[in-house]
C-alpha cells in the first residue's frame, strides 16, 4: 500500500499516519516529492485495513500495488492447473468441449441431445435443473426430477455432467447425481454460495459475473480455493455493456490475462457472451487463439420450441460444424478438441 | 410480444410462426410491410416461450412490448406503498435516514454509533453482521455476535435495525434480531435468497445490482412480492460504469423513473453510490429532489480505523450537518426529514 | 509518478530504472517493501513521458499520483469562475436556465417557442443550426440560415443564443450570430475543435462525452483554458452504460465532484441525460440539490412533429411548471432562478 | 416502425395517430392485442421523423424494426469488399499486417522502425504525425515534419502509410504524403471529419469509438459510403467498460457480427484494444480466428523511451514472433498473413 498525502498536509499530520501505521504493525517508509509526500507501507500482513485511512483529512489516496489474491496466482504455482472431472480433464493438451441445452425439459429431451451432442464430439453435457431467471413468473427448471434426468443421459452416453447450483442446501442433492457444480454469473460474488461449493470438494466451474472485474472474479474464485477446493475452473461468458446488438460483451482479453496471472483453467461460454447464434462458431474458434482450454456451448434440436435461450443455441449439426472448424485453430494451437 | 421476419420470408415460413403461435394458444396478427413482414402475438398467458422464435431462421427478432413486472407495478396499485417497519414509516410524507457503519466491529462501537446518529435524527441504525467483502482474507463480520450487538443498541437507543442477509439459512436468526432484512448488490438476483427473504415476511430493502437494469430491478423485487411479502423498499446504490472517480455511478434517475413505473418505496445509498465522502451530502440532497423516500448513508465516528468502508463514511458531525441540509430539500418538495 | 517493480527485479534492473529517471532530468527516490521495490519519481516537470517505464520487463507497473490537470484546478484558482454570457451570468447566485428545441426547424418555429421560454422564465435559448446525427439520412441542420432564423429569436426576445458548433471552419460564422457556443458529446474530445473554440475567445459550454470520465473532461476543458479561453462552461449530459430504459446514464456524482475540483461553472442537460420527458423534471430539481450552476432543457410546442428529440422535450406549459419547482429547490439552496 | 400506444388509450387517440402518419405519407396498419393496441408504419421514405410520435400522449413507444444503414449493409452488396491501399489489399483471403510507432518522433526512428516491421512480414506502416492527446499538455505530433519522415521510409521501405487525421482541413496535405487516412476513437461520431473524408475519396480506416454501438459504428461508415468514397476499412479496437485490467475491452464479437451485417473488411487493433503487451500477440491470434481481415499493432524498438503508448507496443522481435502465430491461426482459417 502506498499513502499519498494531500498537498499541504502538515509535519504533524505525516507523523499521525506513521503512528498509525506502525500501530498495526507495518513499517512507514517515507518519500517527499516536489508536489506530494508519500509514505509506504511495508509487512507481511493482509493490508485491507490501511484502505481507510483514506478518510484522514490529510490523506488524498491509499493506493494498493500487490495483487489481491494469493492461491489461485501463479507467483503461488507455477504449473497451470488440471481439473479432472471423473475422468475428463480441463486444462490440460485438450480443449474440453461441454455441451447441450438451456434447460432440461423433459427425460427424452435430455437424452436425446445428449446423444446428439456426444456424437458429436462433446466430452460433457450440460443441462440447467435449477434456473435462475430473471422474471419470477418464467419457467424455473424441474429440479430434482431434471437432476434424475441427467443421470440418465449419463448413464446412456458416457457424457460427464455440469449443472447449475442456485441455493447453498442444494450441494447435497447435486452431489448425487453429477459431476461438476456451475456457479452462474448472477451467483459470482454469492460468497456463502462460493464457500459451500467450497467446502463440497466438487469441481466446480465459476462463470464471471455480469459485472465482475478480472481481479475480483480471481478473488472469487479464491473464496472456493480458500476452503481447500482445488478444483476450479473459470468461465468468461460476458459482460454487461452498452452494446446492445449482443447480449453481453464477450472478454476474450479476460482469458490471455487470467492465463498470465493465475494457473487456473479457463473456458468459454460463447452462447451466452453474445446472445447470436451466428457468433457462437467464430467466437469459439477466436477462444481458442486467446488460449481457453474448453467451450460450453449451448445446443437444443429444437430451440424455437426450448424453454430458454432458444435463440443462441446450435442445432445439432452446427454444432458438429462448429467443433470441425475448433479443431482446426486447435491444431494451430497445437492442441486437440 | 411482436415478431418481426427476415426480408425474404416465404409465405410458408410466415404460415409455420402463425401455426407456432396458434399451438401454444395464442392469436396471431400479421401485418406486411413494404420491406418485413410482422406477426403480433395476441394472449393473456405468460409469453416468455415466444422469444425462442427468435431461433427460426426465417425470423429477424422477437420483441416484447409489454413490462415485465406485475404486483409491482403501479397500473396494478395506483397508491403508494408505505412499508412500515416496526412503527417507522417509509415511503410517506416523511423521508425516512438509516445510518450507522458498514460493519459491527463491537457492542461498545455500535452502541456509541447509533447514539451519535440517533442524535443526529437518524431513525434507523444500519450496521453489517454478515459481511459480503471481495476477498476471503478481509474481515467477515461477527455474525451472531454482531446480531445481538445490533440489539443492544436498539435496546438503548429505540432505533429500528436493518442488516443485511448473505445466506438462505439465515432468516430464522436475522429474525429473533432486527427490524428489516437488507438484500445487498452482489445478491440482487440470488433468487433463491430473494424466495426466502419473499417467505419470511420481513420489511426487506432490496439493493440494486451493479449491472441490473431498472426492469430486472423491478422484476427482482417481483420475486419477493409473489411470495406474498409486499414489504419491499427498493435501494438505488450505483451501478458499474467506465468512471473510475466515483466508487460507482448513482443513478437518479432510476428513482424518478421507478416511482413512475412502481409503487414500492425506494431509498438512496450516497455513500456506496459514490464511495466518496464529500459527495454524500450533495447526493443526499440531490436522491430527495429526485423524488427518493428515504437515505441510507454510512457514519463512523473513527472512519481511519474502520474495518471497511472508511473512506466513504461520515462522522457524526458531518452527518448532523447532512441532515440539515436534507431538510431544506425536503421542505421544498413539501416533505420531512 | 510511482514505478512498482516486479517482484523479483534484480539490483541491476533497480539501477537501469534509476538511470533513466535522473537522465530525464528527475530525481529518484527508492523504497523497499517486503514483497515490491518502489521507486517515486520527484520533479516539477510533465511526467507523462515516465508512462512508457512501464515497457520495461522488470517494471511492474507505473501509477500518477497528481490530477492531470491545472488551470481548471481548484488548487490554481479558489474562486469559482463566473461565465458572462453578453450579460447572463453563468455560476454566480443565479440558476441560469436555457431553453428551446434540438433543431431550429423555422424562423416562425424558433420565434414563437423563443417567446415561450422567454415567458415561463429562461435566460438562453437554445437550438440547433448544424446537427450531429447518427445517420447521415436523418435532418442535418438549416445551417446558416438557422443561424439567422436564432438572431432573429434573439432581437425579438432578448434571449443569449447558444448553438452548437461541429466543424472547425465554423467558429467566423458563429460569432457573427450567437452569444455562446456549444460543443457536443461527440466532440467533446475532439481536440482540433477544443483549440479552435479556445482561439475565438467565445463563451463555450463543453459537453461531457459518452464515455468521458471526469478527469478526461476537466482535461478537455484544459485544452480551451490553455488556448486563452477562460469562459468555459462543463455540462453533465449523462454517459453510456448498459441502462436501456434511459437514453443516458446522468451522472450528478459528476457535478458534485466536478465542483470540489475545478472552479469552472457546471450546468446539467436532464433532456439527453434521460431521453424520458418525465424524468426531466425531477432530475431538474436534483440537479440544483447537487449544485449545478444551470440546466439546459429541450423544449417544442408539437413535439410530435419535431425534427429530433421530441420525445424528450418538454411542452411549454410542462417547461414553465418545471421552472416552478426548480425556483423551490434553489430556494432551499439560497440561490434563484 | 411500430408504435406501441398506451394501455388505456381511446379509439380518438388511436385514429390521431393513424392521421399523423398518413399525414407524412405511410399507410398505418392497426392491430389490436388483449393488453395494448399497435399500429405499424408502411412506406419506403426515411422513417426517422416517426420517432418523434412517441412523445405523444397516447403513446408508450417507437419501435424501429429495420438496421439502420443502407450503402454498408450486406443486404445491398453481397461480395465483401476489397480496399486497395496502392496494391496492398485489405479484405481478401490475405491478412493484411500493419505496424509501427504509436508516434512519429524523428526521421531516424520512423525509417528504423519502418525497415524492422517490413523485416518481420508488415505490408503497411502505422505513425502519429497528429497526435490526440488527453491532456494539452502531452506530446502532439510532428505535424508536416512527421509525415514527411513517414514519406521517407515509405520510399526506403516500400511500406505503404497510413496515419491519422485529427482537424478537417488537414485532408490536402495528408494526400499529399500518406497511402490511407485513420479516423480515430474520439472522431468516430465527428460527422464534419467523416464527410470531409469521405469527399477526399482516400482510403479510410475508421476506428470504432469508445461508447459506439456496433450500428452506430457502421452508420459513421455510411457517412463516409454516401460521400462517394467505398474505400472504408472498420477497425476494432475496444470499447469503455468498468475493466480496469485492460485499457479498453477488446469486443471481437463486433468483428463476427459486422462481417454479418456489412461487407466492408474489418481489422482489429490489439494494441489499444488491451493496453497490455503480453495481450497482443493472444488477441492478434483471436482477431484472426473471428474473421478478421487485418491486424494494426504499435510496435517500438526502445517502447519505454516511446513518447506514447509504450506499455502496449510490441519490440521488433516480439512482433516477429506475432506474426509467427497469427501465420499458423490464418492458415487454419484458409488464409495467409
């Protein structure tokens, strides 16, 4: 941390911030400028509380240099992390591919594309059983019963599971049935949420929030490290923004800079980041030049009838027409779908 | 909802939407224009299922006409909402001031807090047991502890409490406690809590989230209101913009507009709206001319030494003269503080 | 200027940096923390040029401490400016007020809404003779002949004129006929214009841009300053977020700030800021409450026919109501309207 | 257009709105719904002045149903088009690379420059003579010195030049020296600048604006399309968010989506578009992998030296090394670099 004084801050007011400061435990190191002094603060400890002496009336800024996490960075661990997910393995040589619909609508719905999806060329399936939705009154996912229904689509295909968790209780039941939790971006910052998924052991994969700068989704995701959860996986799915020809702005720069900073696993969510089935195949191919190691892909064979997000799903020959051209700027890549 | 075809639309594909619309039960109206075609989609149901028709490729864009929120909306209940917790009224003649620090720190410090602001002529004490902070290493509130600190205070002073929720569980606790139940920004759209909070029956103020619009706002309180719960205070807070002066970007003119669409309450956080001390009084008298009931502002009385948010809060004097300047304002809108 | 170093920077590379400094003709103060080196760079000069440091592979990060700005500081200039426009007075005692449509359609259409506004109280009127537009299709302005049809509103009621100004070559012309100019949003950095407005000495009101941050916008306003021009005048017109129910985002936290900064006049555009003619009453009001020095409001007698903006423009009679409850709010800020 | 009228509206109402579109020549074309009542508007002229209809009692709201450009638009030119810049083609099956210096600072280092991006496969130079600088007191170009160095390595290099204009009347003397004209961020929506532009009949590349939707984005082309010059190249290159890891956020969905809409080639600036050198290389590959046509790069041989943009520009030998990446994504794409 470094304090910067306000320009006529007094003798007297430089050595209260000193006082202060090593009142707490740190050592000040003071630096006069022409225009400012300076004073930096020097320790091992976490140094949040230094953040409010920017209400002294002498103190223009408090300005924090280090980043603020610490498991998931790189600087902690060097080699990138592999998420293995009963078998299926996120960020390692092989671009991980998840696919399927918005929601589970029904047993043969489920299996059905599960099947279309495998034959494709996904190695898991995904299929939303508790929905988060913005209106109270759209349709709010089967529950339980969806939870049955993707087990069986599982136990048919081989496809590995990922669903979403939108309440703390729900970890015991999801447990049962699949093989990877989702936080959803409405949930990035849901702290109760991120240490109960934390203390699961599950492997989980954490979508950025709508809203959710690149340092605070890292210090999300340290919320599940930090409970002893090595298992975690990031997703960028977009931003909000001014643009409204997309449904969010996807980030492809928040993926090379999650790759520089944090030893983590990224994918992407190309059906949700732009809200266009047009853009979902171009968007996959440009995450994986940015260096993602996976896609969730929304499919649905019949998405003017799906329940949600009917509009930025693929039907499933392009998506098998989308993975054709991945694997080809995955070969440039030097990796494989 | 309206449907609007691409160009080159064939009178088949036109044919197949009118047959889509008619077997979910609603009536269709088609209108040629010179260069599209368009269908309205007639019906009292729920169309939410209708924006899936977006996916057909012979259809250009799906948009609804209609706003997405029901019980609160002010076409449903023409007259004002009064939420009253505990014999404080908010949303009446009177402007209704929560004040108090971001975070219990102790039974000595929140007591002394909430004499200072009930001095002052705050009404309400706010103060954090359950702290929602970005990293896991900062401090997370007391929890239990804080609760009945909150008490203690209320004991002494007579002042109503609000404290914010961070997790499903804890409405039974919260309960035996305070007055009213605070949904913070991160959680505007954890549906789940929003459920509970709607089932517990408790006056809750439901903060903005920082990338929800104005509608999903509404629809978020929505989730609380068809649970039978009509004790929703909307809280304007700031949302996430490009400006990097301001700790967000209070948005007024959601106030004006929700008081135009709804009949909910709806209150103002100067101090999370901006993070910046000397904006709190300017913005506090500016959230009354908007037309807000009420203001919750953070007041400490040892800001440099708080455990968060110390740059952003008042000190009790500042606080006293805040009040007398919101008064003025008030009194011209013909109200009191 | 601060240089951060990376965390394993070698004695050598602390030394390179420390060269590069005193070669540029500063001094070097050096700072070793637990985790990070620092070094502050001291001097009187601009220094801009030590930004690039942070191309160096052992340089972490570089961070400013100074506001980039001068003669629009506070610091340089403790009185606040006021502008006079031929005899208006902008940021003294009195809430200037200017009125009028977007676009002047007519010389009997800006007559006759001149009169109006004269009548409910403005001081200025305002409208368009060269319009900024999206589409190149859309009404671009009568141009000079507007610029004539305004003088001629001028003489007949003895209101200043401010239009807006959208091509260099432009500023002989405008001088001839109006009292004040305008640049818009989109021009706000459009440093060419800035300077050319600087040379002619005009009174100038500069609009914030879409996504101009505070800083950005004094800075621009240095750019007129630094020409000679000490009559400018900064308008808050709201910024571009994802908030679709308004045209705008309206930042007031910006007037309130802008005013511990800068001791230029700031005056508020509520009819951009929202693009919602409801919403420019209240925000009017919140405007004063935040200290703004003025409003600059669309007004049209048949805004269903308007060139541009009717949706947004107040009708005379709303336009006069308005004025009444502005004159409340100053009251209660001792100040008139 | 269609225009939504007000819940409760009455037949009178309903029958003035038909009369004011038949009255500026449309058919209107009714259609009642069980909540809202709706009326389309049928003709071929420009239907711009109808969106002033919503500022009617009776009406809630103005739907634009059609995009707004016409000469951009891929629906009126279905061959994507191929800008000549004096043999080097941009939006053919060959990537076109163009780099240098953020600033023209002196004939030696421009004519270095130019011979080690040719070097390393540049088919264009890039190079500030006409700086826009945030702060007036910044560096601000060379002017006519600098585009005469620019001249000079074009003839030692071969390299064709593209720079910047920033002020109207400069279009004769850029003729004069440079292959192709850059419209920058902060000019996009600078109408006066895109005519003038568009009227020299040169080469053009228009650089997206910070807070320009991607319509609004193509519509600032259609300024320059309907001044008679086709010569328009868009160019990506980030727009405002709240990120602050990065200068801009880098939207590379634009490039998919414009590639859809328009036939104009796209390029892509990496280097403003993170602010990061170690981004530039990843995004270069993405760019390409989205389908763009082009990348321009600052590249500086001595960046912490550079009198702008050094942090972000890439040393010779990293942009070598680039290039050598985006060869391998471009091949898998079906293209060369």
């Amino acid at each position: 941390m470094i304090i910067v004084m306000k320009q006529n801050s007094s003798e007297e007011q430089v050595g209260e911030v000193i006082s202060l400061i090593e009142k707490l435990g740190y050592k000040a190191h003071l630096s006069r400028g022409v225009e400012r002094t300076i004073i930096g603060v020097i320790g091992h400890k976490d140094k949040s509380a230094i953040q409010s002496f920017a209400s002294l009336d002498s103190v223009e800024s408090v300005i924090p240099i280090l980043k603020p996490f610490k498991i998931a960075s790189r600087e902690m661990h060097l080699e990138p992390t592999v998420v293995d997910v009963g078998g299926v393995k996120i960020g390692g040589e092989r671009i991980t591919v998840i696919a399927g619909p918005c929601s589970v609508e029904s047993e043969e719905q489920i299996v059905r594309i599960a099947h279309a999806v495998k034959d494709a060329g996904a190695q898991m399936l995904r299929g939303g059983a508790y929905k988060p939705r913005t209106s109270p009154y759209a349709f709010q996912g089967l529950e339980e019963e969806g939870l049955k229904y993707l087990a069986r689509a599982k136990k048919e295909t081989g496809l590995k599971i990922v669903t979403e968790i939108v309440a703390i209780g729900d970890t015991d039941v999801l447990v049962k049935y699949v093989d990877m939790i989702q936080i959803g971006a409405r949930n990035c910052q849901n702290f109760a949420l991120l240490k109960a998924v934390g203390q699961s052991g599950m492997p989980v994969i954490l979508k950025r929030g709508m809203a959710t700068t690149i340092k605070e989704f890292i210090q999300a995701a340290e919320y599940i490290l930090s409970e002893g959860n090595p298992n975690v996986v990031l997703c960028e799915r977009g931003v909000r923004t001014f643009e409204d020809s997309t449904r969010n702005t996807l980030d492809l720069s928040a993926v090379a800079l999650i790759k520089e900073w944090s030893h983590l696993p990224v994918i992407v969510d190309p059906s949700h980041g732009t809200g266009v089935r047009e853009l979902v195949t171009p968007m996959s191919r440009a995450a994986i030049a940015a260096g993602a190691d996976g896609l969730i892909i929304e499919v649905h064979d019949h998405p003017e009838e799906a329940f949600s997000d009917g509009p930025q799903s693929l039907k499933p020959d392009q998506f098998r027409e989308c993975l054709k051209e991945m694997a080809k700027i995955a070969a440039a890549m030097g990796r494989t779908v």
